[in-house]
C-alpha cells in the first residue's frame, strides 16, 4: 500500500489500544513511534520527524488538544516541529462538539472511539497520499510567483524577492491552497501561534506588505476576502494583473480597518460575504 515506509506516531496513553494500533500498522508496512504521553509525542515529532500523528486527546499530562495547537503554532523556523504534520485525532469523547474541537485546533481527520481498524488505516493512508502529493510538489508555482519551501526562496518572475521569515510563513501557507480561503483565525494560529488569535492587525499589516511586495510588477497576490481572511490569488494568474491596486504600506495601522480597494469589492469578494 505504501512505496516506501511512512512513519507513523501513535500517541495513546491506554496500553491495549496503542499496542493494537503499533502491532497492526507494524504488519501494514508502517514504521511506528509511540509514547502515552502528550509532552514525550511533542518532543518525538521534533526529533524523530514523523509523517503522521494518531493522537488521542484524553492524555494523562495535558489534553491531547494542546499536542495539536503546539503542533499547528510552530513556525516551522524556531523549532523543528513541521505545522504542516498530519494529525489524525482518536477521540472517545463522543459528540459533534468534540469533533469541530478537534479540527477547530487542527486536525486533518477526527475518529471516534471505539474505531474500527480497517476504517483507520483507510483515513490514514488517505492523509499520507495526501501530504505526499503536496511534499511532491515541493516548489510552489502560482503564475509568475515561485515557492521553495525547502530553500526558503521566492521568486516572482525569476526575480528573487527579500521577504521576512513572517511573511515568507504567510506567503507558504497561502501558496499551499492559492485560491482558498484562509481565515484570520487560521493564519494567526499557523503561523503566530495560538496565543496571537485576536490580533488581526498582525496579520493584516503583514499581509498588507507581503502585498506590496508581490505587486511590484502590478500582480495581484494576497487578496484580502474582507471579514473572512485572506487568499493568495482570487483567479487565473495574470488576467487580474491590470486592475491591480498595489497596497502601499498602511500610515497607521486604523487604516487596516478599511477595504484594501477603496472602491466597492469586486463582485466575486463580495459574494464572500
Ligand atoms: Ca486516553
């Protein structure tokens, strides 16, 4: 089922089930880690490099939630814990409440105990086609724009651009979905960690010059949904370009409280709303 070996981290403090866990996903071809406390599965993701998660979120030494927004909250630059780290979620809390909890702090996928296994590998190898394909990729084209989230480098038009490890952060987060929409909430937690939610205009005066940055030669990169957050293109590349307005720098930051375009939002913005 799989080319080469992923390696799986099971983080399950009940014994039964984390031995079932490693002993089948063993025998389906995966290499396992696996600890029963949230504090050694965040150390083991920072030096053993996992390419998936299983986390249950009753833990003994924190909530199995917390290992998901530290998890999320790395920069991806000052540890070396990958943000972007699959995380399926086992949850024996029963209860749609429980479940958005889990995705609301991240997870790829939530499960609900008791599970079945066949059901398990089947969401756990479709995470890691997933974030093989997006690990395939590795360079990130947008148009003109290029991502190299291993070299830390953009360029734009071959040019290579100066930008600051924040917006560098923000600008990969974009890239990996260009015509998604990221919320605020969102992009706080990837890339300021959870503690920033609330401080929008963080966000937005970054956004703000990442903008100013990529619109030098009259692109239109960044775009700011009004209300939700922010994408990085809003269409096919380069059919934009002309109606371009490049953000300049805001003078103060009450100026990020209104629309990037001072004229009306353009239809397709608006139906955001
Ligand atoms: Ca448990």
């Amino acid at each position: 089922m799989t080319n080469e070996r992923s390696t799986i981290l099971v983080v399950e403090d009940d014994r039964a089930t984390r031995t079932f866990l490693a002993d089948n996903l063993t025998a389906d071809g995966y290499e396992l880690i696996a600890t029963g406390s949230a504090r050694e599965a965040l150390r083991l993701v920072e030096t053993r490099f996992p390419d998936l998660a299983i986390v249950d979120l009753g833990l003994p030494d924190r909530d199995g939630l917390d290992v998901l927004r530290e998890i999320r909250a790395a920069d991806g630059i000052a540890t070396r814990i990958d943000p972007a780290l699959p995380l399926l979620v086992l949850s024996g809390r029963v209860g749609e409440l429980h479940r958005l909890r889990g995705f609301d702090r991240g997870a790829d996928d939530v499960l609900g105990k008791p599970f079945s296994y066949p059901e398990l590998r089947a969401r756990v190898a479709a995470l890691l086609r997933r974030s093989e394909r997006r690990r395939d990729r590795g360079r990130m084209r947008v148009g003109p724009l290029e991502v190299d989230p291993a070299a830390r480098t953009v360029a734009l038009h071959g040019t290579r651009l100066d930008l600051s490890q924040r917006e560098f952060a923000l600008l990969r987060t974009l890239a990996t979905d260009p015509v998604r929409v990221f919320t605020k909430d969102e992009l706080l937690r990837n890339i300021w960690g959870f503690r920033a939610i609330g401080s929008t205009r963080t966000l937005d005066s970054h956004a703000c010059r990442l903008r100013a940055k990529l619109s030098r030669d009259g692109e239109r990169f960044v775009v700011n949904v009004w209300g939700v957050g922010y994408r990085l293109v809003d269409g096919p590349v380069g059919s934009r370009a002309a109606e371009a307005g490049v953000a300049d720098e805001p003078e103060s930051l009450e100026e990020l409280d209104e629309p990037d375009e001072p004229s009306a939002a353009a239809p397709d913005e608006a139906g955001a709303s």
